[in-house]
C-alpha cells in the first residue's frame, strides 16, 4: 500500500479505521462465541490481518501511537514512551507480544506465569457482563509454564517493556508457595524488565491468605534477597485486590517500606458484585471468579487514592480503564502508569491511541 494512499485516509484518526473494523465486524461475531475461544480467535485473526500487505499496512497506520514529549514517565527506573500498558491476563504466555507491540502499548504484562504448565480451571471459566462493560473470570492460572515463555521473551520486540506477572502451581500448599515464585523470578529475571507479585487473584484456592502481612513479607524478601545479589535489579511491584480493607492497605504502604519493593499494582479483580446492572438471576448464573471492567473502576481508584496519600512509591493504577477519562482519573488518583484489560474487549485494538488522546486534552 502507497505512502500516499495511507496519509489521505483523513477520518482514520485516533486508531478509527481498527475500531471501526472491530466494532462494527469483529466484536460483533465475537460476542457470538465463547468468550475464551473469541480471545484467541480474534487475535489471530489480528496477527493474519498484520502479515497481509494491504490491511497490514492500514492497520500499522491506524494503530501506530506518535508520542508527544510530555507523554514520557520514568518509573522504578524504567523509562516508559507513555503511560498506558496491558495488564497480566490478556497475553498469558507472551505469544503476541509483537502484535499487542503494533497496537502502541508502552509495556506488557504477560502472565500470571507458574512454573509448570497447568490447564487451569475447568470451561467455561470467563463471560461478559455487557450490561456493565465487564467480565468475569475463574481462569485458575491456566499457562504453558515458565520454561515456554522464556523461550519466546528471547525473541520479544525491540523497545517494548515487558513485565513478569508470576503465580503459584495451583497443586503448591501455601507453606511453600515461595517456592513456586522463586523458581519463576530466577527463570524470568534475565527476560523481563520488571515482575509483578501476584498473591491476590481469587481463583486459585487460598491464593489471597498470602496478602497478609507475614506471609507476604517472608514471600517478598526471599525474592528481594536473590534481586540484590544480581549484577541488573528489576523493579518487583505487587498486585493487590480491591477488596482490602484500609487496615489491610495499611499493612501492604508498611510492607512496601520494609521490602524495599519499588510499588503496588492496584488492583486486581473483585469478588464483589454491587451495583451491576445484569440481572441478579443471570449473575448468580455465572457463579464465582473475579470481576473486572468498569464495574471495578471506581474501587480500584479509591484503592490508587488511598496509598498515593500514605506513601510514597510507585503505583500501576488498573481496573475500569478504557478511554481517556478513565485513564486520567487513575493518574489523577496517583497512579503513575495505567493498565488495561478488560477494555481492549469492549474499547478494541485502537485502546492506547484513544486513551492517550484523552490525556493530551
């Protein structure tokens, strides 16, 4: 496709011409499918759509994020093109990190990994709540494992930043859980840019009783002991629930100081389920698993408030982002970079362009 042909395509500003794709085609014929089974299909289809010269051409266009100077952060040491990145979840084994590079994400979460492959929970496991922009899902670290992903970051793209979510096997008593995340930040140290603890998912049994304080201190200074004694260091941040109380977020500002981890990734699903617009019947229906979206948006963002006035370190702020507002509202809270997730769903792959635009204005 011409140079030419691409710049006289005037109404496809601001990624219109990928939205339009997906919200008028793609999304569409997705939410006929499976939730699980649209994911997958969908970016595959968005990796073909890449290789063909025409629509390729087009899409890099349309998606393709032009960064302005006061777009840039510098957080734990990372120097980032711009604030919004994907949450762990969406590419779980790292194997569309060029594709997700293409649609202008400043950095990537892949993950929750754990060090050996696991199926997960049983299916279905993750449905929409299209009432309320959100999702539900019970997904159970369902992962290749550890020794897969490295192979594939060894090939990861150039100047994308990447993050390590790592987990627990879902077989691991908690006793030695420590274990499980050890094995993934030796595994994963060499690869990664930065990791992220995550303890507070509610689809693994007994995942979250390691967000009390001492467990969680243990857990963070034996992978902190193994950080200090490599020649590069990389930022640990720690993913939390919305559903901590204040005493709870109390203990995690305590524990950030006396770890010396760089921050908190705030926060992950809920179990709650107030204020959703789907019927109640058609929610019992759906059964347990964490909810995410704009459902959580609100909650999320007390979260952020609530530890950017009790301490100072650095804060991912996710949970109902999905335009530029939503962004905005996280950083305006305290959070100093923005992830999203459950927005790429519902706002599609132009998600960073409209994002950044809200925040310029």
């Amino acid at each position: 496709m011409s140079t030419c042909l691409l710049t006289s395509l005037p109404s496809m500003r601001a990624a219109s011409f990928g939205d339009l794709i997906y919200r008028r085609f793609l999304r569409p014929l997705a939410f006929l499918m499976d939730p699980e089974k649209a994911h997958y299909r969908t970016m595959g289809l968005f990796r073909l759509a890449l290789k063909t010269p025409f629509f390729g051409g087009i899409l890099r266009h349309s998606l393709g994020v032009t960064t302005a100077p006061g777009d840039a952060a510098e957080v734990a040491g990372l120097k980032f093109p711009h604030r919004i990145g994907l949450a762990a979840g969406f590419d779980k084994d790292g194997k569309w990190l060029k594709e997700l590079s293409t649609m202008g994400f400043a950095f990537v979460e892949v993950g929750t990994i754990t060090p050996k492959a696991q199926a997960g929970n049983p299916k279905p496991r993750l449905f929409r709540l299209k009432e309320d922009r959100g999702l539900i899902n019970r997904m159970g670290f369902n992962n290749g494992g550890l020794e897969g992903l490295v192979e594939r970051l060894k090939d990861r793209p150039k100047g994308l930043i990447v993050g390590g979510n790592i987990g627990r096997n879902k077989v691991t008593p908690n006793e030695k859980a420590s274990d499980d995340y050890l094995t993934c930040f030796k595994g994963l140290h060499p690869y990664v840019d930065y990791f992220a603890v995550n303890v507070s998912s509610p689809n693994t049994p007994g995942l979250r009783e390691l967000q009390d304080r001492a467990p969680l201190t243990a857990l963070l200074n034996r992978l902190q002991e193994y950080n200090r004694a490599q020649e590069v260091q990389r930022p640990v941040f720690l993913k939390i629930a919305p559903d901590l109380s204040n005493a709870q977020l109390d203990d995690i500002v305590g524990l950030v100081a006396d770890t010396g981890i760089e921050g908190v990734i705030a926060t992950n699903t809920t179990i709650s389920r107030e204020g959703l617009q789907m019927p109640g019947a058609q929610v019992e229906a759906v059964g347990a698993g964490g909810l995410s979206g704009a459902p959580v948006r609100k909650r999320s963002t007390e979260v952020v408030r609530y530890l950017r006035d009790r301490g100072d370190f650095a804060i991912i702020g996710v949970g109902g982002v999905e335009d530029g507002p939503s962004a905005q509202e996280k950083i305006d809270a305290g959070a100093d970079l923005v992830q999203v997730y459950s927005g790429m769903v519902y706002t599609g792959p132009g998600i960073v362009r409209t994002c950044l635009s809200g925040l310029r204005n």
